[in-house]
C-alpha cells in the first residue's frame, strides 16, 4: 500500500511537493476556465466534514470534487465529542477514500488522520489554514512564475493564517515577517524558523511582495491596533507590483480601510479564485 498523503500542514511536506501542486493548480485554472476538467476523482468518495463554520474553502472542495467527478458526502459530525476520534477513523475509513475536515484543533485532527489509512485533508483548524496558503501561493505562481525570495508581510496577530505562511515558509525559500503590537507577536518556538521574524516596524512594507491582513484580536483595543490599519494612502506608498491579500472576511475600519480594497493593489478576489485551483490538485494528489 502506497503512504497516505495527508494534508494537515504545509510544513509536513517537502519543497518539491508544494510547488508540484502550485503549478498543477495553475494548470487547472486554465482546463476550469475552458470547463473541460479532468475527471480525476472518478469513482471516489470524499467525505467533508465541517464543525467549526465557514464556507469558502468547504465550499470549493464540494464543487471541486464533483467537477472532477467524485462524490462529495457532507457528514454531520464532531470530533471529539460523542464518539471517540480512533472509532470515528475507522468508522470513515470503512466508506471514504479520503475526508476533508475543517475543525477547531490540530492536535484532534492529526489524531484522526493517525487512526485512518484513508488521507484526511485540513480544510482549516483554529492553529493553522494550509489551504489558504497554498491558494495564494498558486495566484503568486501564475503572475510571477516563480515564489523564490519572496517577502511576505503579515500585518496580522498570531493566528491560522499567519501561522500557516510560516509553516508555509519552513519549506519554501520565502521570507515571512509579522508586523504588529509585540503583544501579538508569534511565540510558538515550533514555528520560531530562521526564515520568520517579528516586528512592530511598519516601514518592513516598504518592500514587500505580499502583504497579508487578518482580523483584529477581539480583545485589542483600537487606539493600540488603529497604526496597523492598512488604508489607500499606506498602499500607494508600496511598490506598484506588491500584492495585497486581505484574509476574509475583511473588516473594513478595523485591520482593512474602506478605500484601501479599491486600490489597484488589492488582488484578494483573484488571490481567492485560486482556492478552487489549489484544493482540486491537493485532491488529484492525495488520491494519486
């Protein structure tokens, strides 16, 4: 039997697999865009399970699957609760031939792919987000055609998304710099990589390639986070090819100005289309 290719975090893969799967979603977007996709996924059944909300990336693997012609099921659980993970692991594996889970723990999720042989996907926990990640990378890869050396600028609190570009960046020749209140500033010494640093130093966007936002933390007041706004005037001030990848949902007077999602820098509508891209070649590849 061939090793099951889970997906729980960028980092548990090597460079030639991330990039592998860059570069086939960009080859998927054109067979999307002419709607004549592989049907790669005949005859498999994927079970999607969401416990913990959300709709865009749960949302695009169901379309996903069926454009390739698979069978998407929705199972109506929780891990952890009633049943324990290792029996629900084996319960799944009896019907599935792989599951896509979005849920709140990391830990419940590697538990979960360790009881299956049946590949299980993370479609997002509260600790990273390694779907999202690999979508914008492969919106990167089709304007530049290559994502060696780029400087990737978290204006962001420690959390999934930033969490998964460090991840992201552990394998990856990518530098990752989080800018924000020391409050907030990324601690994990699993994620501490030479290739990570952390600052308060707004003027890092001065030469970025990729400036990354996410909410404000609930508990941060806004006269403390108001000079990380990222607003029309900061994005002028950028370099004219820097891609601004606002996370959704953006909320607008908080971590995002209203003006600053008109600017021409802002590509998170075309950076999102890639999701789709992204998560049709991770599920060509878990299943290969």
């Amino acid at each position: 039997m061939l090793p099951t290719r889970d997906l729980l975090s960028l980092s548990d893969h090597g460079v030639d697999d991330l990039l592998r799967l860059v570069r086939r979603a960009n080859e998927l977007k054109q067979l999307s865009d002419e709607r004549c996709m592989p049907q790669s996924l005949r005859d498999r059944r994927i079970g999607l399970i969401v416990d913990d909300g959300g709709w865009r990336n749960t949302t695009a693997f169901d379309l996903g699957i069926q454009v390739m012609g698979g069978l998407c099921i929705h199972v109506p659980i929780k891990l952890g609760q009633r049943e324990t993970i290792e029996d629900l692991g084996h319960y799944l594996d009896n019907w599935f031939d792989a599951v896509v889970v979005r849920t709140r723990s990391l830990a419940d999720l590697r538990d979960l792919a360790a009881a299956m042989r049946s590949p299980v996907i993370n479609a997002r926990t509260r600790a990273n987000h390694p779907c999202e990640t690999l979508g914008d990378l492969s919106f990167l890869w089709s304007e530049r055609h290559a994502i060696d050396g780029l400087k990737v600028v978290a204006v962001a609190a420690d959390d999934n998304i930033l969490r998964s570009w460090v991840e992201a960046a552990a394998v990856l020749p990518i530098e990752v710099v989080q800018v924000f209140p020391e409050t907030w500033h990324l601690r994990n010494p699993t994620l501490l990589i030479p290739r990570f640093r952390a600052t308060e130093n707004m003027s890092e966007l001065v030469d970025a390639d990729v400036l990354i936002t996410d909410c404000w933390p609930d508990e941060g007041p806004a006269e403390a986070l108001l000079p990380f706004q990222i607003t029309a005037r900061l994005l002028d001030s950028l370099k004219p090819e820097t891609a601004f990848i606002p996370c959704p949902p953006v909320t607008r007077g908080q971590e995002v100005s209203e003006d600053a999602m008109l600017s021409p820098l802002c590509r998170v509508v075309q950076a999102k289309e890639f999701l789709l891209h992204s998560q049709n070649a991770l599920l060509e590849w878990v299943l290969a």
